[in-house]
C-alpha cells in the first residue's frame, strides 16, 4: 500500500490505526482489543490493521519506531499517539471524545 492510497481515507473519517506484526508479542495481545473496538465503532469509525512489515512505507511516514503504535486521526489530522499495550478503556475513551466533538 502507498502513503497516497492509504491518506485519503484518512481525510474522510475518524480512524484508529494500529501498526502492529504477528512475530510481535505485545501486538498479538492487542489483537482482539482491537477486533472489539472494529465491531463497537463500525460505520462511525475506522479502526485499521498496518501490518510494518508488509507495509514498511506508510510506517514509515507515520514514524513508527516501536510496536505496537497505534494512532487516532480525526479526518487525516493526528490526535493522539499510543505507544505500547493499551487497555480497551483508554481507546474507546479518546475515541469517544473525537467521536462527541463531531456530534
């Protein structure tokens, strides 16, 4: 995937991207976490799987040093950047707050 057919969905919505890799321990715990947040905000926001190692360019232009990093983006604007295991409270509560302010 390139950055330019990976940014324009990025400008239209609300979007969780978790840039991640199977050999990646901690990346396979947040696995159904993220499965769970794709099914509680399905057509309110995207939550996207970038696989680093198939998609070395887009984590690339993001500045991913570390997985997993996810980051949440409000119409291709970055919001907020996670870095590390994360609790399924703390990603539905930034989400929830872009989500309301777009209300």
């Amino acid at each position: 995937m390139e950055i330019t057919e990976f940014e324009p969905g990025l400008q239209k919505q609300v979007a969780l991207v978790d840039f991640s890799a199977p050999w990646c321990g901690p990346c396979r715990q947040m696995a159904p976490i993220i499965k769970n947040l794709a099914d509680k905000y399905k057509g309110r926001a995207a939550i996207v799987e970038i696989n680093i190692d198939s998609q070395p360019l887009v984590a690339t232009h993001y500045m991913v040093q570390s997985i997993p990093t996810l980051i949440l983006f409000d119409h291709g604007r970055e919001i907020k950047r996670f870095v590390g295991v994360q609790s399924t409270e703390t990603l539905e509560k930034y989400v929830d707050d872009v989500l309301i302010k777009k209300s």
